[in-house]
C-alpha cells in the first residue's frame, strides 16, 4: 500500500501518473480473484483522488525555478484527470454494499473537488464526464434513500448545486458553443436532481435555465448550422430523464414539456423544425402513452406551432375543439396547456410579413386558445411559483397575447370589403369576451404600480371598434365601443380603463356616429354629452366640435318625427354630472350659437335652449360664487335673444310675454348692472342693442295696429293677410311677394313723426 505523501509526490509529473493509472488497472484486474484485497485497493484509490484533487487545487508557482516542477502542461493534466476517474471507478468497484467506506456521499463529494479543480484549470471537456460519473453517484443515492433520511436528501441537494453552480460557470468560460452549451445543460441535470421529490420550485429553475441557456446558443454569430442543432437535440433528450426521474409527477411532466417547447421554439428559429419535430417526438415517447392528455396536448400545440410555416394558413380548429373537450385539470395541467398555448401563439406573432395569415374564420378558434393560456398561470396557487415578478411577467406576456389578437382583428377589418366582410360580423362575441379579458389583466398589472399600461386596453377598444366602422358594421361598433362606458349615475364615463385626453374626442365621435347611423339618436346624444363631460379642464376650448354634431343629431332627430328629442337640450342630458352654472352656461350659449349657423328653421330648438339659460340665471344671480352679476348680464342678453325670436315666431302656446315685455325687462337688467372701467363699453354696446330691438318691436307693433285699423275701416284688400312666420335669413323673401301688394300699402302713420330714435342717438354719442 503506497502511503498518502508517495502518492502525492508522483502525481506531480505525467510520467508518475501514467505508472500509477497502470498499477490501478492491474490491481482492479486482480481484485476480482482477490476479494481480500478490496479494503487495499480502496484506500489506494482514496489516497489517489485525494492526490488528484490537491493538484488540481494548487496554485501555479510563481519561481521560475520550480516552474518545470509544479506546473500542469495539458498533457499532465489529461493524465491527473484520467487517473482520478479512474480512481473512482476502483473507489466504487471495491466498495459493493452502500453506504461502506467514510460514509454517504464520501466519493461523490471528492468527485465534486476534482470537477471544482478540472474546471479552475481549464479542463472543461474532462468536466463533462466527472459530471456523469457525479450525477450517477447522487441518482444511485437518491433512489435508496428512505423517507425519512432528510439530512442525506438535503447532503445530496447541497452537493448537486453546488455542481451545478461549477458547470453553468464553467461554460461561461468555454471557447466553443457546443461545449458551453453541454457543461450548461449537464449542470442543468444537476439541479434537476437537487429537486429530490419534495419542491417543485428546481424544477421550474430547471425551465428557466434552460431557456437561457438555448438563448445563449443562438447568440452566437452564425447561426447555429445543422449539426450544431443536432448536437442541442441530444443535450436536450439527455435532460429529459433527470426530469422525469420515476415518471416525474406533476412537476417532472410539466418540466419536461417546458423544455421540450422551449428546445422547439429554439430549433425552429435556428431554421431546423423538422429537428424541432423530432425533439417533440422524445419527449412524448418520454412522457409515455398514460400521461394525462393536457401534456399531450401541450406537445401537439407546439407541433401545430412548428408547421404553420407550411402551407397558405394554419388551421386552428381541431386545437381549440381539442381544448374546448379537455376535462379540469390540477396547476400542473393547466400550466403545461398554458406553456403549449404559448407556444403556438408566439409563432402566430411573428415579425410583421413572416408570420402566417389568420383569416376571419380562423380568428374565433384563436381567441378560444387565448382564454385557455390566460387562464392557466392563476390556477398555479403555489407561493414559489408565483412570486410577485414572475407573476408580473405573465401577466405583462398574456396581456401582449390578447393584444395580439385585437391587433390581428384590426388589421383584418381594415382591409377592403370583400371575402373577409361576409365572417366580420362573427367576430364581435370573441372580440367583447377579450376585450373583457384585457381589461381584467389591465387592472392586475396596475395593483403593480406600473402607470405604462393606463389606457392600454382602451385604446386597444377603440380600435377594434373603428375597424368594425369601416366595415359599416355600426350596431357592432357601438357594442364594442360602448364596453368602455359605464352604466351608474352620472354614467362612468370610463368605467374601467382610462382613455388618453388626446383620444377622448375621437372616441366620443365614434360612438356617437355609430349610434347615429344605427338610428339610436337618444344614445348619440348621451355620448356626446359624456364626450363634453370627459374633456374636463380643456372643455372650453374644445366644445365647438362635440356641439356641432349634438346639433347635427337634433336635426336628425327632427327629421324623423322624434319630438321628445327635438326639445331636449344639453342642460337635460348633462343633469346627472351637476355641472355649476356658469359652465353650463357656457355650453348652452355654444349650442344657441350652432343652432344659429345651421341653414334651417331651428327656432324650436333655440327656444328651449334660450329658457333654460334665462331660468338658470334668473335662479343663479342672486346666489354668492356663482357669478352673480354676470348671470345678470346673461339674463339680459337671453331676453334679447328670445325677442328677436317672438318678433317673427309665434310662441304664444309656450310664452306669456311678447317681444316688447322681453325687451324692457333686458333694458331694465342691464341698467341695473354696475359699470366698470372694464365692461363701460360693453354695457353701452349691449345697451344700444336692446334700444334697437325696443325700436324694431315698438315698430313692428304699430304696423299691426296700422293693418288693424284700416282692416276695421274696409280699406284692407283682400290679398293683405296677417303678418306670417318666415325662416331665418330667408333669401327667397321678397321673390316670393313679386306681384303681391306692396310693403308701403296700409301704412298709414308717419314714421317721422315718431321720436323713438332719440335714445339710440344718445347712446351713439355717449360712445
């Protein structure tokens, strides 16, 4: 038995090794005949490894004199390498009962040093076998430990890191990108062993590691050529049993299709799918034919997700008629049909140009698929599994799929009428059940504090809603626009996902236009009373365009026969919200501006809108904060307004006062409004206008008595008749009185007479 330092001393040279590898292969033949000789032969193989082990681990010497001595050429370090596996081979083969010798894991945690030292001093090709001899050690462990050897299960979980931790670094250091990717995904096994039967919480580290390790892969510069794929393919197909040790359970199943999905989806962008369809193939054969049909179908799913490059258009119902008749499943399940889903729609979304066309048949099968991958990641009520990032992430990646979708649909309605306009209309139930989906997801990331996704989903909505437009499909435009709004009192003007101020008014006329075109002029009118209302502090430089169209539907609503519309104002719809006074005020002004400019007879319309403006400052001047001395001055200009109405409309059914009575009180408000440096002018103007009016009203009112006094007195002909309504600005006035009896006709008084243009001249003059 050669003692421990003689050992260590011929260790030092190549020569010494490569004697001492012969004498060991001698002593294992001969240790077969000689069974006393195994306690002899261990010892040795002990004091060997632990030679090995101390020359890996020595620095290099720093004297140039002990140089030739102390440092490993390549060739020795080969030659220490071999000799230690070597040596373990005899360590195992003169130990045959478990657990004889120093103890559980004595030699699995020398093999750990001599991988630590191999990989300090670059041997990281020889890593890989000292990793599958490590890795045999801890399985053979690992199965006969009984249930209740938790410290050997956990001294077994200890030494598998910490391999692992050797290896993934170890590639980080490899020149070569089959070799880096071989120690990552050795050391992947590793830490899949370090799982044991009890956390799922390595495995799904299994998953992630991988899925970094493949993106390492391909950042190299070419891609990945067709024997470097081949070489992922069986690292990959080495992995999946340590997953899946037993059967795996749950959690090795559901690992196992994670990588399988993941080397796929790797394979398929490398530009290999028929490699990508054979490493599906192993892991199902892996999974066996008793596995439970959600695994199965998550694998099917990335089949379906490798083969859409082949062909006009992937067929998407059999996988979502197959989802459809899937019985519950438990978290694992579900989540394994979630990764599948996630698959096939990452493929779906591919780059704009290479992925394939989903036609409006296609597009109902997709949102089925879509609610089966949104719903798998919360079934998951593990707390290692849903931490609070990696929930953030799934929730950030399901809400990116449903946009997809809509994104998809858009598009498709945008086009031109033609094949894809006969299916649009089937496409509203997926499109409000995604919708729904989308808001839902919204609100989760926002618990989160993330402030980018405000607004997301509603503009999402607006453009499925716009795209439905296009198509002339209106009545399933306002369905889907309308799921923004809310349905209390004042009504949420968004209910649940904010829209931008910059879209607000583009929504609002959306809706308001579908609503219109449908014939639904009641809801028109509503919207753009919440468009008004949604506008907030920029309300009053931005109503010209809503008022303009509430205006343009009154005058629809007039031409259907509508009457309880033709007397609403904006006063009625926009009661729920209370707006102060002056600020309806503002709005209802703007409205009798915009009946103004419409080349029809709106004095109805006008009528309502000047008495709710008269009654609102009648009510509001005498009331403090309200503004009012300028209600008063509202009051008087209102009065004016309905003069000049009842001068040429007859509203004696609606009005007790005349034209004149409207006048004088006018005259009478404003007189009673104090004057300032600041509105002198203004009054002298408002009150030349409302002598002017007296005038005109007074006037008007002496050419009747004029016409009723020569009637009394038979001087009236025949054709002159009581004064009669006529439009506003009507230019076909006179044309129409060609050949009728003159104006001057029975006008008997004398307008120079009169000296009622007197205070008028005052006025001018005070001016």
């Amino acid at each position: 038995m050669a003692a421990a330092a003689q050992i260590h001393r011929r260790t030092g040279c190549r020569e010494g090794s490569e004697r001492l590898r012969r004498e060991i292969e001698e002593s294992l033949r001969r240790v077969a005949d000689h069974p006393a000789k195994r306690t002899e032969l261990r010892v040795t193989c002990d004091r060997v490894i632990r030679a090995c082990i101390q020359r890996l681990g020595e620095q290099e010497p720093e004297d140039e004199e002990q140089e030739e001595e102390g440092k490993l050429c390549e060739g020795h370090l080969r030659s220490l390498v071999g000799l230690a596996e070597l040596a373990c081979e005899g360590y195992q083969a003169s130990a045959p009962s478990r657990g004889q010798g120093q103890g559980p894991l004595y030699l699995e945690r020398l093999l750990f040093h001599l991988l630590k030292g191999a990989a300090c001093r670059g041997a990281l090709e020889s890593c890989l076998a000292l990793s599958e001899r490590l890795q045999r050690g801890l399985e053979l462990w690992l199965a006969g430990a009984a249930a209740g050897e938790a410290p050997l299960l956990r001294d077994c979980e200890v030494v598998a890191k910490n391999g692992f931790g050797v290896l993934w670094k170890g590639g980080g250091g490899a020149g070569d990108r089959r070799l880096a990717l071989s120690l990552r995904l050795r050391a992947l096994r590793l830490l899949a062993l370090a799982a044991g039967a009890e956390s799922p919480r390595p495995l799904s580290s299994v998953s992630a590691r991988f899925a970094w390790a493949c993106a390492l892969y391909l950042r190299g510069a070419p891609p990945p050529s067709g024997q470097e794929a081949e070489h992922l393919r069986r690292e990959f197909e080495g992995l999946l049993p340590a997953v899946l040790p037993g059967g795996g359970g749950g959690a090795g199943q559901l690992c196992a299709c994670e990588l399988a999905l993941q080397c796929c989806g790797t394979l398929c962008r490398a530009g290999h799918p028929s490699l990508a369809l054979e490493a599906l193939t192993r892991a199902q054969a892996l999974l066996g034919p008793a596995v439970p049909p959600h695994f199965s179908w998550a694998l099917q799913l990335g089949r379906l997700g490798c083969s859409l490059g082949a062909g006009p258009g992937p067929s998407l119902a059999p996988a979502a008629r197959a989802l459809r008749s899937l019985p519950p499943g438990d978290p694992w399940q579900s989540r394994a049909l979630g990764r599948g889903c996630q698959f096939l729609l990452s493929a779906l979304d591919a780059p704009q140009g290479t992925g394939p066309r989903l036609g409006a048949g296609e597009l109902p099968h997709l949102a089925e698929i879509l609610h089966v991958q949104v719903a798998a990641a919360p079934q998951l009520g593990e707390e290692d599994m849903v931490n609070a990032p990696g929930q953030l992430a799934t929730l950030k990646q399901n809400f990116h799929n449903l946009e997809f979708f809509t994104r998809t649909v858009y598009h498709l309605l945008l086009e031109p009428q033609g094949e894809n306009a006969v299916g649009a209309e089937q496409l509203l139930t997926p499109c409000r059940k995604i919708v729904e989906k989308m808001v839902e997801v919204e609100e989760a990331i926002l618990s989160h504090g993330l402030t980018d996704y405000v607004g997301a989903t509603a503009l999402r909505l607006y453009n499925l809603a716009y795209g439905f437009y296009s198509q002339k499909l209106f009545s399933e435009a306002a369905e889907i626009a309308v799921m923004l709004r809310g349905d209390v009192q004042p009504p949420n003007l968004f209910s649940r996902s904010s829209l931008p101020l910059d879209k607000v008014p583009r929504y609002f006329k959306l809706l308001a236009e579908c609503y219109r075109k449908t014939g639904r002029l009641d809801l028109a009118m509503e919207s753009v009373g919440m468009w008004l209302m949604a506008l907030g502090d920029q309300r009053r430089g931005q109503m010209t365009e809503p008022i303009a169209l509430w205006v343009s539907i009154k005058a629809d609503a007039v031409k259907s026969g509508h009457e309880d519309l033709q007397l609403r104002t904006l006063k009625d719809t926009l009661q729920p919200w209370e707006l102060e006074p002056v600020a309806l005020a503002e709005l209802l002004v703007e409205e009798l501006r915009a009946y103004k400019r419409l080349r029809t007879d709106t004095s109805q319309e006008r009528f309502n809108v000047i008495c709710d403006l008269i009654q609102m400052s009648s009510s509001s001047s005498s009331e403090e904060g309200s503004g009012g001395k300028g209600m008063e001055h509202l009051r008087a200009m209102q009065l004016l307004e309905l003069a000049q109405l009842l001068s040429y409309r007859d509203f004696s059914q609606h009005a007790e006062c005349s034209a004149m009575d409207c006048v004088e009180e006018a005259l009478t408000v404003l007189g009673s409004l104090p004057q300032t440096p600041e509105n002198r002018h203004q009054l002298l103007d408002d009150q030349a206008h409302a002598f002017l009016w007296q005038y005109i009203c007074d006037l008007e009112s002496r050419i009747r008595m004029s016409v009723e006094r020569s009637r009394r007195a038979g001087t009236v002909p025949d054709a002159l008749s009581e004064l009669e309504d006529s439009e506003t600005n009507d230019l076909n006035y006179e044309d129409r009185q060609q050949g009728a009896l003159s104006v001057h006709d029975c006008i008997d008084f004398n307008l120079a007479a009169e000296n009622h243009c007197r205070i008028q001249q005052q006025l001018l003059e005070a001016k």
